[in-house]
C-alpha cells in the first residue's frame, strides 16, 4: 500500500533501529557481552538523538556470522 507521496505505508510494528536492550533481548546476550562486542568491532551502532541505536541488519549479519 501507498502514500499519496508515492511512499510505501509501513506498519508502525516494523523496526529498523533497536535500542540496546531490545536488541539484547532479540539476540540473547547480556549488555555486557553486547558492549564488548560493540568494543571488538562486531556490532555496528548508530547514535541519534542521544540514543544508541543498532540497525536490524546488524542483529542478522551477527547472527549469520555464528550460524
């Protein structure tokens, strides 16, 4: 479905970004093994208004990299 700007009408239950706790949840790690993570490289963060946020490509691209 569609705007009238031609833009696609996403549900408002589609997320992108996470913050770190829900990202945690999602993936079953604890916030410290996440902030070790983030210190190794291995988890990509964005900072927006204050926040950080983590793009749900990086939870698959963690992921594919255990599996």
């Amino acid at each position: 479905m569609s705007t009238k700007s031609g833009l696609p009408h996403l549900p408002s239950t589609v997320r992108y970004a996470h913050r770190v706790k829900e990202f945690c949840e999602r993936v079953g790690i604890s916030r410290s093994h996440f902030y070790e993570l983030v210190k190794q490289d291995k988890i990509r963060t964005v900072t927006l208004g204050g926040r950080r946020l983590i793009p749900d490509s990086e939870r698959a691209r963690l992921l594919g990299e255990v599996a």
